[in-house]
C-alpha cells in the first residue's frame, strides 16, 4: 500500500517507522521541506516528499500536525486526491499547551469533524489515543492476550476499513468507535485516550465517554502556554 504521511513528528515520524516495517511504501512531508527528513527517510527508506505530493501519494493520507496548524495547509490540498483515498487525522486539540483557542471545537464540534471542516475532505479518526513510544514498541502478533486496542471513528465503511486493517497490521486490535460524530469519545480527556486497554477495554471506556469537555481541555484567556506550564 501507498502512504502519503502529512506531519513527521512524534506520532508521523512513529507511524512512517512501522508503516514500512510492515512492507508499505511511506511518502512522508512536514513545512520544511523534503531536504529536512533526509535522516529520517535514511532510516526508514521512506521516500520525503512535499505536503502536495504527499497529499497524492497513494491509497491513505495520513494529517499529524498540531490542530492549530491545520487551517495553514493549502486550502486545495486534496483537490487531486481521488475520493477513494482514506484521510487520517490523528489530531488532538491541546488549548492550553499549544494550540490555543479554536471557536468551532470550543462550541462543542469533535476535533476531527473541525479538522474534516479545515481539508474539505471526510477523514478517519485514528491513532490519536496512544502514546507515540508505545505505538511504536508495544505492538503484538493478533490474538495476543490483552493487545493494545485503538478506537477508529468515521463515516465512509470502506475508508474505516483500509485504517482498521493498517491498526492490525502494526500490532493493535482496532475497534470500531462509530462515526465521526462520534469521535468526541477518543478525545482527549476521554476514559480511553492514553489507556492501552485491550479491545474489551476500549469499548467500554468509549461507552462511558461524555461528550461534555472537561475544563482541564478548554481555553482560557491566556491560552496557549507550555507543555510544561499549560495555560
């Protein structure tokens, strides 16, 4: 399979690392330009690309970039890409360490339906409830005792699809999370972000999600500070 990954830090760059461990071609683009991810596709043999190209480049697209950092993307990104190609957002809305305040999800739009909003394209909710370190070492063969689950949330069955299947292949049971509108439940703050619970585990923890964001992972007036000094 043909992955265009938009995005190389700590989940892009993780997920480019074990998307070719498995044997796939990984066109990988961040806004510095192909030049700055020489060291990475050394590594991996994944090819670095522009945002554009990447966009182009195949099968899924994955979108790892801050959420503040979705509206800069060219408006027209995916104006090329065939409606048949699966759009991954991995996205996670962090006001108060980075991105500062968004009015849509503010006003109660899930993140990935704001950040569907910003593409102009339907995307798949996906590897945004683990920690990139574990995503990259604690994957198993399938049917190993307590595997790590990842929700997968959308609303084209055939994308979910594709995405669930690339879940399994590197090493976690996916479990479908249902529609994007429903993907508030994967957010952060939700009983399932950051969990590592099994498949069994995640359907329950999505089942107890409120859609209600707690005020840990709202703005405030003085939005953004520091990981370190969330403001």
């Amino acid at each position: 399979m043909k992955i265009g990954i938009i995005g190389a830090g700590s989940i892009g760059g993780t997920l480019t690392r074990r998307f070719r461990q498995v044997g796939h071609d990984v066109y990988v683009a961040n806004a510095h330009g192909p030049a700055s991810l020489a060291e990475l596709a050394a590594e991996t043999g994944a090819q670095a690309v522009t945002v554009e190209e990447a966009a182009r480049a195949g099968d899924v697209v994955v979108v790892t970039i801050p959420e503040s950092k979705i509206p800069s993307l060219p408006r027209d990104l995916f104006a090329q890409t065939p409606v048949g190609v699966a759009v991954v957002d991995t996205g996670n809305y962090y006001p108060r360490q980075r991105d500062g305040r968004i009015e849509g999800i503010e006003a109660g739009l899930p993140e990935s339906c704001w950040v569907a909003e910003q593409l102009h394209r339907p995307v798949i909710k996906a590897f945004n409830t683990i920690y990139a370190a574990h995503l990259l070492t604690l994957g198993k063969p399938p049917g190993t005792p307590g595997r790590i689950a990842l929700p997968v949330a959308g609303d084209d069955p055939a994308a979910k699809a594709v995405v669930m299947r690339l879940v399994d292949e590197i090493g976690f049971d996916p479990v479908d999370a249902g529609g994007l509108d429903e993907s508030w439940r994967q957010q952060p703050g939700s009983p399932v972000y950051t969990e590592d619970f099994d498949a069994a585990g995640v359907r329950a923890a999505l089942a107890k999600a409120s859609p209600e964001r707690t005020e840990e992972w709202r703005a405030t007036a003085k939005s953004p500070g520091t990981y370190v000094a969330p403001a």
